[in-house]
C-alpha cells in the first residue's frame, strides 16, 4: 500500500500525528502491533486520564538539551488540547496544580482521537508486527533538471502487507509499563539508522532500598507523609531558612542553565502541595511521600525518581513547614519522650521506628537532650538521607527518561537532520515531563509538530 506517511504507534504522539497530517490532506497509514488502541492512554490517571497540566513549561520537562521542546511546546498548548476536548463535549476538571483529568473514563479521550483520525482518511493497522524497514535516499538533484527531484522513500514489510511512503513517523513509545505492550522497538529504528541513543533509566518509579536497611521502616507499609525530597547539591533547610522556597500558596519552578544565569518563575496554586526548586545542582518537590515493604514510593517519591542517581542519597525534609531547632530549643524542659513529641505530626509508628534509628541519640526525654544534640535532632528531621538501592524498574515506572538523542532531530518538525523524512515523537525521545499530564502534553505537541511537517 503506498501512502504519503507511515506512523508506527498508535499511542497518543502517534494518533495526534496522524489527524494532523491527514487533515492536511496528506495519506496516512497507522500500525501497531497491539490489539488495542492507546493503552497507556486507557490507564492514565487512575482510569480517567490526566491528560495536560495547565503550567506546562519546558522546566517540566527532563533532557539532555534543555531547550529542545520549547518550539513543540509553544506551537501546540494545553489550551489547544483543551479546545479539541470542547469541540467533542467532553467534561474534565483540575484537581491539583493544574492538572487536568477528564469527568468520564479514559476511553472517551481515545474515542475522541479515533474519531478525529477516521474523519481525516487515516487507515489504521491493529495486531500488525513490523518487520524490516528499508530505506531509499533523496536522489542528488542534478543541475539544470527540470523535472521535480525524487523524494525519499520507505518501505516497511509487516505482517498485514508491505507498506510504502515519503515519510517514516516512529511513535512507538518507550520502554515502561511493558503490561501495556511497550518494546524496544524505536531504539532499534534509531539504531538501524545510526541516530543516537541517550542513556535510558525508568522514570516516575518507586525507589527501592536494600533490606539490611530498610528492615525497621519495612512494617510502616502504607504510612505516608508531606514531605520535601531533595536531591543533588546542598542540604534541605528548615522552614526560617526556605522562606524564598516554600509559600503555603505557591509553587516555584527555577532553572539554571550551563553557564550558570537563571530564570525563575512564581505560579500561584491553590494546593501548595509542591514545590520544585530545579537546576543544575538541585532538585527538590514538595508532595507525598509514602512507604512501601521494599522502599518508598509516591508522588514526590515518583518526582525525584526522575532525577536520581544510582548510589547517591535522598535527603527528605520530614517536617517542611516547622524550624525544629527553634521547637525543640523550647521543650528543652518538657520531660515528654521525643518519639511522643513527634507523633503530633507523624504516626506513632513511624515516630518510634524513625527516633530508635537516630544516629548517635537516644530516644529520651526532651529535658535529656544537650543543645548540640537538639541542633542534630533538628537536622535530622530536615534532612533525613536515605540511599535507594535502585528502582522497581520498568514494569511500575510511569516513562522512560532518555531515548533518541534530540541533537539529531529538527526542534521545530522532529524530523531526522541526517535521515530526511524519518521523525521521532512521544517518549521514544530524549524529553521526559514531570508527574502531572506533563508527558501527555510532550505527545500531543510532538505529534502536532511532526504531523504538520509530514
């Protein structure tokens, strides 16, 4: 079958594509070798899909070039997904922090988009398995020629027929949530094509600590907490020292580029339920903490996962709103046991699991405690480190971070620069959003750029 685009993958960067590019008029074809249509689509946000988050920024965004997707994030905006939602009467509402979640199911996202891919002519493919892709070049253009040069041209062979077009859209995702038919199989394009790979890890994933360390805090299962998790660079402070870095309203993103100027930004959120302090030294978000048998896990949890680095430490701010040196400087006669002390804001549980392993200070009353143990006690609360083992890996991880290397790639069409008429879009590639609709975002506005480049 000849046509004007091959998209392969039928997630969301894959079905935005191809409405695009055939409501320009432009023949598409569609394949996928699942059975079903977008299914990390069906299973986003808990069954209702978080699909953008309304501060969307490319500080939200994860890479190795920064400033990649500026262009595609400018050019197709939460605003512009919201309008589509409009047109098909669908509901959603904003839960925290600007995310967006539809009232119904997620099906009604992917019924949308299948109705949008149908009006504009795209012939879709299902349980098709992709087999060799071969690739012819754009012939030189001969001086004086009159006739219109030869465009290049793929052929893919599948298990549904052979395919051929001008262009090669790879949308085929990245490795997390294998359940929902993830594969490797874009990596191996790029590979085919010699287009580099940066480094892939999970991303958004719970973190897993060794057992020898974790065996005290292991029966806390299902305790959780309002924390700040910080990792890289500096020590979290406590609240007389973070006035700039916590409102109770508000959420700071700050960003600091390689040559070290800074850009920083203010947003007002009802919530206040997280704070990102990023950059090149730090990062640091405000949310959720929760503790699992095997480690810990959550929405702050998921956020720093992103960031972290194999065998170096979390530091944890269990109490973000609180100067402690200045609480505990005031109980300084009380005869109240620490751990009880702190089960004001913690579970006993936890209190007594977490005071027991105090380095160097007993569980006492607070009368017992000189100053110089006080400060530590303090500082310890404001900076609990704990070194993760590693991760729970691709199968509980919400993205991958990494992915085609985007020096390779046009910002402004996703395309190849060495391989005209070959794009990359979605996940597959070196931009990887935030928990929160960010990464849904990142797919609708690069399958918007790359369908109206096709």
């Amino acid at each position: 079958m000849k046509s004007d685009v091959i998209i392969i993958g039928s997630g969301a960067a894959g079905l935005m594509c191809a409405m695009q590019a055939g409501q320009r008029g432009r023949s598409v074809v569609l394949l996928d070798h699942a059975r079903k249509l977008a299914e990390k689509i069906r299973i986003s946000g808990g069954g209702h899909c978080n699909f953008t988050n309304l501060n969307t920024r490319p500080e939200n965004f994860i890479s190795s070039n920064p400033d990649f997707c500026r262009s595609a994030l400018a050019r197709y905006t939460p605003q512009d997904f919201i309008a589509l939602l409009d047109k098909h009467h669908i509901g959603y509402h904003e839960k925290t922090l600007g995310q967006l979640f539809c009232d119904e199911e997620s099906d009604v996202i992917i019924a949308m988009l299948r109705e949008e891919c149908e009006a504009a002519g795209v012939k879709r493919f299902m349980n098709c398995e992709i087999g060799d892709i071969n690739y012819t070049p754009r012939p030189p253009v001969e001086e004086g020629a009159m006739t219109r040069p030869k465009l290049q041209a793929f052929h893919v062979g599948t298990s549904r027929g052979e395919f051929n077009s001008e262009s090669l859209v790879i949308a085929t995702g990245g490795l997390s949530i294998p359940n929902s038919g993830a594969t490797p199989f874009g990596y191996h394009v790029a590979e085919q094509f010699a287009i580099p790979i940066t480094k892939l890890k999970p991303g958004l994933v719970p973190l897993s600590v060794a057992p020898a360390d974790w065996k005290p805090y292991a029966s806390l299962t299902g305790v959780s907490l309002d924390v700040v998790v910080s990792f890289g660079l500096g020590t979290t402070k406590s609240r007389r020292e973070q006035t700039d870095m916590q409102g109770a309203a508000q959420r700071v993103t700050k960003h600091t580029n390689e040559v070290g100027e800074e850009r920083a930004s203010t947003q007002r959120s009802k919530s206040g339920a997280q704070q990102v302090i990023g950059g090149l030294h730090k990062q640091s978000f405000r949310g959720n903490m929760l503790i699992t048998h095997r480690g810990l896990s959550g929405p702050a949890i998921l956020q720093i996962s992103s960031y972290w680095q194999h065998g170096k430490p979390l530091h944890i701010n269990l109490l973000p709103d609180c100067d402690m040196a200045a609480l505990l400087s005031e109980q300084k006669t009380s005869k109240k046991l620490l751990s009880n002390y702190l089960a004001q804001w913690f579970p006993k549980s936890f209190s007594e699991v977490w005071c027991a392993q105090l380095p160097g200070v007993e569980n006492r009353p607070l009368n017992q405690y000189n100053d110089r143990q006080r400060k530590e006690i303090a500082a310890q609360l404001h900076g609990w480190q704990v070194t993760p083992s590693g991760t729970l890996g691709y199968t509980k991880a919400e993205v991958t971070c990494g992915g085609i290397d985007t020096r390779a790639l046009s910002s402004k069409t996703l395309e190849c620069i060495d391989v005209p008429g070959l794009y990359f879009i979605g996940e597959v590639v070196d931009v990887t959003g935030q928990l929160g609709g960010y990464n849904l975002q990142w797919a609708w506005a690069s399958g918007f750029a790359a369908g109206q480049a096709v």
